[in-house]
C-alpha cells in the first residue's frame, strides 16, 4: 500500500511539472519581495559582534577551536564585498558596484554599511578581518579571519547569504561565521 502510495505522490510531482529532482529537493526557492517601488536601491549595514569570553574571542580552525585575543582584533581592518546570490568571489569584477565595505574593528565589534546599491533579493557578502600584523588589508592571508555560512541551501562555502527586502537590510555575524583563514 505504501509503494502504490509513494507511485502516486511521484506521479502527481510529475504531471503538474516537477521533476523527480525537484520532488525531493528541501531547498525553498528564493522569495522575491513585492514591493512598492521595484527600482529602490538599498543598503546594507554588516555587523560584527563576538561573544568574549574572558579577553579571548573563539573561531574556528582546520584542528578545532581557537581563542584569539580581543586585543588582537581591536584596531584591525575590516574588508568585504558583495556578489550576486550564488556567486563566489573571484575577483574585483565579479563584486556588485558600490558594495565595497572597510572599516575598523572596535574591540570585538564592528558595524559597516554600504552605499545604496541593493534592489531586492539576496546576496553573498566576502568579508574577512586583517588580524595578522603588519597585514596587506587588500586580501585574507593566512591567520586572517573570514566569514562563511554553510547552513543555508546551496551555500558557496566561502561566503555569507544576505536577504534585502523591500528597505535597507542588515547581517550580524558572530562567532560561527567565522574561520582563521
């Protein structure tokens, strides 16, 4: 009874147009915003903001946890940059206009935002954090942090997904986002 049930689900998916691999995909399809105005740009203000526990802020590695001093975090330059949904960053020309963001970690925080350059949708946001000294700030080298998020459906491994709605959109990213690069 089961077997015929299973039968018919399938060819009903099937008939009203779904194909066997959609059938079973648990990947909701990205929701496109109905808003007012279709051609309003937004921002998006990234923020950063690391659980302390006792001075020492803890991220990821390849061999486990690792506790970084807030103080080597205090100062240091923040870089990210946005591409469209499912792109990964490659270079420069992949990233969307305008959406270049820099600024300074204060302590364990941060908070940056972009220029109004977002219509609706979603987008992967690069960033990582300079924390090796005497760093370049122009690209993640080894004992840098960058953030990533593999929780989402189709992640692209080495970024994080960020919604914008029909206004300006904002993204917290704590200490799971990140890995010591």
């Amino acid at each position: 009874m089961r077997s015929l049930w299973l039968f018919a689900t399938a060819l009903a998916l099937l008939v009203a147009g779904a194909g066997p691999a959609a059938a079973f995909c648990r990947c909701a399809h990205p929701k496109h915003p109905r808003c007012a105005d279709k051609k309003a740009l937004h921002k998006i203000t990234v923020n950063i903001d690391f659980t302390v526990v006792d001075g020492t802020v803890e991220v990821l590695t390849q061999s486990g946890p690792y506790q970084l001093p807030v103080a080597d975090l205090d100062g240091k330059t923040v870089l990210f940059v946005f591409t469209p949904r499912g792109a990964v960053f490659q270079g420069i020309q992949d990233a969307i206009p305008g959406s270049l963001g820099i600024g300074p970690m204060t302590g364990a925080t941060a908070s940056i935002t972009t220029a109004a350059v977002f219509p609706p949708g979603e987008y992967e946001l690069a960033l990582f954090i300079d924390v090796v000294p005497g760093g370049t700030g122009l690209g993640p080298q080894r004992g840098d942090l960058a953030a990533f998020d593999n929780t989402v459906c189709d992640p692209t491994g080495v970024s994080v997904r960020v919604p914008v709605g029909c206004g300006d959109a904002s993204v917290t990213l704590t200490n799971r986002h990140f890995i010591i690069f």
